[in-house]
C-alpha cells in the first residue's frame, strides 16, 4: 500500500521548491539567496503536505468503513452440496451450467 502522506508530501515539497526557485529567479535575486529561500520552503511545503496527507489517509480509511458497513458481502446459503446445518458460503460470482462465467 502508498504512503499517501509521503507521497502528498513530496508532491507539495516540490511544488513549493519550484515555486520559490521560479519567483526567486524573476525577482533578479542572486543564486545562492535563491537557493537557500527555495530549500526552506521546500521543508516548510513538506510539513505542511505532510499534515494534509495525514489528514486525506485518515478521511479515505474512514469513508471506507462507512462504505464497507453500508454494502456488506452478502452471504448465501450452499446449495450446491449437501444439506449441513448453519454453514454459510460467500459466493463471489455466478457461474452458469457449463462451469464458465457468466
């Protein structure tokens, strides 16, 4: 599974880092001002990412489990096999009289 916090992060690090790169170049700055500004906004950009891409992982785990708890797996009974008392099969998909899907 993605990091999604990492990956936030370093799409808003980088942003952050051109951002400042780009207007410190227009602005005639000299290249060491340049870069130190864009390598303290590209720490600052990735803190900040981050916190947003903690805060989108957690929104996306609990939408998820409202989703899972509003459309649970339905289980039905086996009715292919013989007769047993209580068991219960989750079917995954159908399968027509020659054994290929449907």
């Amino acid at each position: 599974m993605v990091n999604k916090a990492g990956v936030v992060s370093v799409a808003f690090a980088l942003c952050g880092f051109s951002a400042a790169l780009v207007s410190g170049i227009g602005a005639g700055n000299d290249a060491v001002t340049v870069l130190l500004r864009a390598l303290l906004a590209m720490f600052v950009c990735q803190l900040v990412g981050m916190l947003a891409g903690s805060m989108l992982s957690r929104l996306i785990t609990e939408e998820q489990a409202r989703y899972r708890e509003a459309h649970p797996i339905p289980s039905v009974p086996d009715v292919a096999g013989p007769a047993r008392r209580g068991e219960v099969f989750v079917v995954g998909e159908a399968v027509d009289d020659r054994g290929t899907k449907s």
